[in-house]
C-alpha cells in the first residue's frame, strides 16, 4: 500500500544538488509528503535527551515531523517511544513537556495505558447496573498506543516508525559515530533548555546549520573576536551517504600575518568590555575548538570553545520551524568549568552573539522565495558534489549532501 500522496504537479530537480527548487520550501503538497516519507520514512529520528528520561516512570513529549509523540522509561527501566494519540478517539495523552507518572490517562474517558503504552482499562467497560459498555468482542489487547522502533547513542534518543530503518549506528556511520562519542561520549548535565520559533521552512535550517560559507560571513562576533574564522585550519566530513556532516575549525591556527585584508577595515578591532565571555580551556587533544555536526534530518551537536549544546528543529507548518536548544555540560566538571560553559552559552541560542542572525536569515530566503517557485537556488561553493574537505571550509558540500538524503527519500531526481 502506498500511503504517500502523489504531487498533482510532478517535480523536476535540475541539474544535482547543486541546485534547488524554491517550490521546496513553500508548496503543502510537499510539505505533506515529507510527513509520510522522510519524518515516517527510513530515519531515526531525534526525541529527547536521555536524562529527560532518566528515572522509571519519567515520560517526555516530542515530535517526529508534525506527529506528536511520547517517550517513557518504565518500570522495567526499559525505554518506549508511541504515538501521543489515544486508541479511543485520539485525543492527546500526554499533554506535559514532562512528568513522572506510574501509568499513562487520557483525559476525554479516562482510557488508562502502561507506560510500554499497552491499554490497561477503559472507564466503563462493563456499563452501569448491566446497562451500556463496551460490546462483548472488544479486546484491550487490539488497542493501544502506536509504537515506534527507539534507540539511543551518546544520551541521544532516537526514534524510527520504519521496520526497514538501518540499526542506529549503521544509520550514523562510524565517523559520525566516533564524534558523537568525542563530544557526548561521558555522563552529561543538562545546564539549560530553551527553545525559540523561526519562521521558515525547516529545510532552510538543515540547510543553514551545514553552511560552513556562511559562518564567516553572517556572524561578524565570529571573525570580530577570532572564534571562528575560515582562515583558521578546518575542514568539513559528510558521511558515507552524505546526509550527515561534521564541520570543524582549529583555532590556534590563525597566524597574525594571515590577518584579513578587508574593506571592512576596523571590524576586527574591538573588545570585549567583558573579556570572560571568552575565557575557555583546551578540552581535547585534536586541536578542534569549534565544530557543528548534523544528523539528518533534524538534529545538531555543536561544541564552540566549551560551550555544547544539542539543537534539534520541529517542522510547526510550511513556513514555521520550532528551534530547541539543550545546553549540557560534563557531570565530571568543576564548578569553575560548569560557569564557563554557561557564559559562553551566550554564543549561541534564540539571542546568541553568533546565533541571532540565522533567526532571521532563514526567514528572507523564505519571504525572498516563496513568490518564486520555479527559480531554483545556485550552490556551487567548492564544486558541484557533496565530497568531505578537510583542508577548505569554504564550500557548501555539506548543503548540497542534505538535499542528497532529501531526494533519496523523496524520490525526486
Ligand atoms: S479520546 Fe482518549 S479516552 Fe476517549
Ligand atoms: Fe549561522
């Protein structure tokens, strides 16, 4: 059976991943289709943290696309991941961002279900005084929360509706994997969470997260205060199918005499009136001091001097993304270390000093699109595939490596 909707008006992809129709990024039909073949395609999906579920009885609310979804670590401490619609008429169950409870109950007629989402009883099942109930063929084993296929990496929870979803870590790679380890491999503390609303499509964000042109560009305090820079060493990795990316930086590497000619002479000349925004320590050994990963399609780990954070992003319609943020830090950490890592979470988040430009950016490539569906965008940074780089930053191979996995799925060529 073929649950996806056909589009009325086929799409034509010209010429590769170097380009990219508007039409993407603002027509229903699409959007629509993406809910059934990618979000409920063959992906795993990010839910939640797992120290949002830490404890038996703990439930967390998530999303994978549109559809509403519930986490729970039962009893058994094992972990479940369901659809946060009830058997009887779909109401929503859970309706907190989290909780810890001993069974889960809809609120409409108190239909009650175990935290593996099996329904345990339905209010009225047998009547009152032998009159109305259920009818004597109804059996609780044939109802219950749908459930979806859950995994977890690193304190990272996945979640898949596919049978046909890879393992977890064949889905990441063993590259992928081995970084997720470096940054998320030891027992983390969660510093902070917030989340803010963009207004565009939630294509334009994956986009912009794997845009290592950009960086240098867009967000002056990078190269203001040399946190980032492309004449700093670094490079970028795509997975093996290239739908995943890491980006990475050296920040020791910026020699003086490297310096930028620039006709915005001047923008590299200020200071900080608080210096300890900045003040960081050499955390590994690699040299790296900034980097960005993605796990397609909706995921991101970054690690900007000693600031880690998880952002994932929730389509909220066509034109509206959800952007989360988690702010975490090491259990291992001293007090002095904790109080770095949440200074510089100043960099980034919904008004971050490297952050706030890209709650807008993607906006104007949404408003300057959407009148335009038949045009298409022109990424040619760096060459026209999606290839590793580990000696240039200045490419936009992990983009075009997004919309590889994007027409995969979706089956547009
Ligand atoms: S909709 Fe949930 S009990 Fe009726
Ligand atoms: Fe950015």
């Amino acid at each position: 059976m073929n649950l996806s909707p056909a589009l009325a008006e086929p799409l034509a992809w010209p010429e590769g991943v170097a380009r990219v129709p508007f039409r993407v990024f603002s027509d229903p039909e699409i959007y629509a289709l993406e809910q059934q073949k990618i979000f409920r395609g063959p992906i795993w999906n990010f839910l939640c943290m797992e120290a949002d579920v830490a404890k038996p009885g703990d439930v967390r609310t998530a999303w994978v696309g549109e559809t509403p979804i519930v986490v729970t670590r039962d009893h058994d401490e094992k972990l479940h991941a369901m659809v946060n619609r009830c058997a009887h008429k779909g109401a929503l169950v859970c309706l907190k961002q989290r909780e810890n409870l001993e069974s889960l109950t809809c609120v409409y007629h108190a239909w009650n279900y175990s935290l593996d989402g099996k329904l345990k009883s339905v209010a009225f099942r047998n009547g009152l005084k032998g009159k109305g109930g259920m009818p004597e063929d109804f059996d609780p084993a044939k109802h219950r929360l749908q459930p979806l296929r859950v995994a977890t990496f690193c304190g990272l929870v996945f979640g898949t509706f596919s049978d046909e979803t890879e393992p977890l870590e064949a889905y990441l790679g063993a590259p992928m994997s081995k970084f997720l380890d470096r940054n998320l491999g030891r027992p983390l503390k969660v510093l902070g969470v917030h989340s803010q609303m963009i207004h565009n499509n939630w294509k334009l964000y994956a986009e912009n997260v794997r845009d290592s042109y950009h960086a240098t560009l867009l967000h002056t305090f990078y190269t203001t205060f040399k946190v980032n820079r492309l004449d700093m060493d670094g490079g970028i990795i795509l997975s093996d199918k290239k739908w995943h990316h890491i980006s990475y930086t050296k920040r020791s590497t910026l020699a003086a005499e490297n310096e930028y000619e620039t006709v915005h002479s001047g923008q590299y000349q200020s200071d900080l009136a608080g210096p300890e925004l900045l003040k960081a320590w050499d955390e590994f050994e690699d040299g790296i001091t900034h980097s960005i990963q993605t796990i397609f399609p909706t995921l991101v780990v970054h690690f900007t001097l000693n600031s880690l954070a998880v952002r994932y992003f929730v389509p909220r319609g066509i034109d509206k993304t959800e952007l989360f943020w988690v702010f975490l830090g090491y259990e291992r950490d001293d007090a002095a270390q904790e109080q770095m890592r949440v200074m510089q979470g100043n960099l980034t988040g919904a008004a971050g000093l490297v952050s706030l430009e890209d709650g807008c950016i993607n906006e104007f490539v949404q408003r300057g699109t959407r009148t335009s569906p038949d045009e298409q965008a022109f990424i040619e940074m760096g060459g026209k595939v999606a290839e590793s780089n580990e000696s240039s930053r200045a490419t936009e191979a992990s983009v075009r490596g997004f919309w590889h996995g994007y027409r995969d799925i979706m089956g547009f060529h």
